[in-house]
C-alpha cells in the first residue's frame, strides 16, 4: 500500500448511526461530528485524515428521496480534488437505493464512495455502529499506488464490502442486515482486510468524473401476485405520467399468461410505458423465454431486467429516464451493464 495519507470526506445524512442516547433522559440525540475524534479515539489509528460535514437537517432514512441523491452525489462533486475517498452515513433502511442511485449519478467514478450505518446508535453498549464506521473509512482510504483500491459505490455493513447496486436489506433485526445475492462481496474484514480484487470494477484510466444531477420519478414498481386482479393493474399502469414499471415477477421472470394481463402490459408498451421484468427472488436471474409463462413478455418487448436488484432497478430507470435517453434506445440500454450493476 501507499505510504500516501489518504484524506476521507464523512458525509451524515441521519440515520441510527448518528445517534447518541443521552443517559439522563434515555433519549437519542443527533451526535456532533465535530467531536468524532474525541468520541471515537481509535480512529487515530487510520492512516488517514478525516473531515466530516452533515445534512443541515438530517433525515431518517424512510425520508430520502431523489432529491436528497442527487444532493450527496453534488456534494461529492464538489469535494472530489480534494479527498481521496468519501464515507456516507446513512439509515439502513433505504441504503441499497441510494447505493444504487448514487453508483449512476456519478459517472467515471475513479475513488471509493462508502455507504455505511448501523442498527444501533454509536453510543450503545452494544453497538455495530463502530465497526462499521472505523472499517468504512479504513477502506475508503486504501491506496495502491497512489491510487484508490476502490473506485466504485460500496455498502459496508457487518465485517463485508458489497458493490452498492447489488444489495438489498435483509434483516431488520440482526447486525447483518445487508445481503448481495447475485454477486460476491468485495472485501471481508477479520483479522486483515481480505480483498477480492477480481470482483472490483475495472480501474479507471484518466477518468474525469461526471455528477448527474437528473432523476425523473414517474416509476412505479407491480409486485405480481395469485388473484392480482384486472382494476389493480389498470390502476398502477393508468398512474398519471408514468414512465417506467418494475414488474416483479415470479421465479425466472414468469407472469400470469390470462389474455387481460397481456393486453394490458401490450397497451402500455405501446403507449411508451417501459416494462422492466425483474425477478421477486432475492437471488438469481430473469430468463424470458426459459417458461412458457415468460415467451409472450420477452416477444412483446418487455424489458429484460437480468439479475439487477429491485432497488437498482428502480434507480437506473430513474437515471436513464433523467438522462433524456429515447424511448428506441430505453430498452438497450437498461439491458446493459453501466457500473456493474447485472450480468
């Protein structure tokens, strides 16, 4: 590694993580990251020099909303000549669409963007919250030559790096809350930090980062479910200014094959509404065609959505559709891979 000291932006959004239980009242309080070194001595033991800013109002994470994306995405945007990676602290419950959305807003991304939380306050007894923070940072200040180990969006979380577009939360309970199906996880922390340089993006060669500041939300997501009737459908596909819909479908991509429901689906397509097939496993892929249940959506031209999460679904169709790509261009390229998010 690089004798280099790496410089960390820590960016608070809100969330558990940055909570402290005032032990008079038993309340949580919004802990004060200007003491963070003082509150947490062992984080002068990271090579590294940390600096940290915060949401002049932080929000619970149940709040975030594009809007809020694109402002951490712009924050970074701004910060990026002067640090050598970024940690984002973050309510669990929606981290993995902001992992996401973040990984497309920030194009040609050369230096780590860390999204990290806890399940419980960092002022516990108990807490995972210091973990996750002091390995967070450990990680986004790895340097290999000079050079950022990590160029990508992670989500850490309970001693295991994922790639941010491929999480989901799992547990609302348990310290490991996150999960990457469909992918293997980056790096491991035990005893040494074991990193899994062959499941990283490429590195980038002399890329000029690029923040995007667009995300259209006229998305909706249709879990596909026995009985879902012909009004519910009509319903969500007849949502004023709909643009995109994620269909959850069943197992490899499969939907029910009664002549309504592809009539429906077929009205919207022509109608300019993209359908994305992804699969409501929390592991595995969609394959249309493989069924006799999928063949009519793959010969309609509904949109393959691979392996891509439900929550990375949501925030490419966001991206795309902000993005100004054409309605003949949509479906090409949602099927392909723009930072690692699918096969």
């Amino acid at each position: 590694m690089s004798s280099k000291k790496s410089r960390i932006l820590l960016i608070y959004t809100g969330g558990t993580i940055g909570m402290m239980k005032d032990y008079v009242s038993g309340a949580l309080k919004a802990f004060d990251f200007s003491q963070l070194l003082k509150s947490i001595p062992e984080l002068n033991q990271l090579d590294c020099t940390i600096a940290s800013l915060s949401f002049e109002y932080p929000i619970d994470s149940s709040n975030m909303n594009p809007d809020h994306w694109v402002a951490i995405a712009e924050i970074i945007g701004s910060n990026y000549g002067e640090y050598d990676g970024f940690v984002v602290l973050h309510g669990s419950d929606t981290m993995s669409y902001t992992a996401s959305a973040l990984s497309f807003l920030l194009e040609n991304l050369a230096k780590p963007v860390i999204l990290t939380g806890s399940q419980l306050p960092i002022g516990d007894l108990r807490t995972d919250a210091k973990e996750n923070l002091i390995t967070a940072i450990q990680i986004a200040a790895l340097l290999e030559k000079g050079k950022s180990v990590i160029q990508e969006v992670g989500l850490y979380f309970e001693y295991k790096l994922y790639r941010g577009n491929r999480t989901t939360k799992i547990n609302a309970e348990h310290f490991q809350a996150f999960a990457s199906l469909n992918y293997p996880h980056l790096i491991e922390s035990g005893v040494h930090l074991s990193i899994f340089h062959e499941y990283l993006l490429p590195k980038k060669k002399n890329a000029v980062l690029k923040v995007h500041n667009a995300m259209d939300d006229n998305v909706a997501i249709l879990k596909l479910f026995p009985g879902i009737n012909k009004n519910i459908v009509e319903a969500v596909l007849g949502a004023k200014d709909l643009k995109a819909l994620i269909l959850e479908t069943y197992g490899s991509g499969n939907a029910p094959m009664e002549d309504w429901f592809l009539e429906k689906l077929k009205f919207a397509i022509k109608n300019g509404i993209h359908i994305i097939n992804v699969t409501q496993c929390s592991g595995g892929a969609v394959l249309m065609g493989h069924y006799e249940t999928s063949s009519k959506l793959k010969k309609m031209q509904v949109i393959n959505g691979k392996d891509i999460t439900t929550e990375a679904a949501i925030a490419k169709a966001m991206y795309l559709l902000g993005s100004g790509v054409s309605n003949e261009l949509f479906k090409t390229v949602f099927e392909t891979s723009l930072r690692g998010e699918m096969l």
